[in-house]
C-alpha cells in the first residue's frame, strides 16, 4: 500500500467531529469557511484547522452530489 493509500484509509477511520457541524451549512457559507480556513492553514496550520476545511469539503461533495442527476 503505498502512503497516499494509508493516508484515505486513515481518514476514513478517524471521526472527525466538525463534520455535523458543517453539514448543516448552505453552500454560499460552506463557500465562505472554506475560503477562511484555506487562508488560515497557510498563515499557520493546525490540525483543528484541517479537520475543519475536510469537513467543509466532504460537505460541498455531499451537497454537490446529491445535486446531480442519478444515471438510470
């Protein structure tokens, strides 16, 4: 397994916290948050900041997703 493999199989196994938070959001402030912690990770990253943009960005998936048709 190479490391960009045990890196997704260790996210999937840690629960992040942030993500019912989030998953509450419009999109326009998921957009906004985003746009924070992307600028903020650069300033001094953190892990409570990445768990957070992760959060943001599995949430903008689900809600990118379920905006698609279904292929029959």
């Amino acid at each position: 397994m190479t490391s960009t493999g045990v890196v997704r199989v260790r996210r999937k196994l840690v629960k992040n916290p942030y993500l019912d938070t989030y998953k509450k959001m419009s999109e326009r402030e998921l957009t906004a948050w985003k746009w924070v912690f992307e600028r903020s990770l650069a300033m001094k990253p953190s892990r409570e900041k990445l768990l957070r943009l992760r959060a943001i960005e599995q949430a903008l998936r689900t809600i990118e997703t379920s905006r698609q048709p279904r292929a029959a």
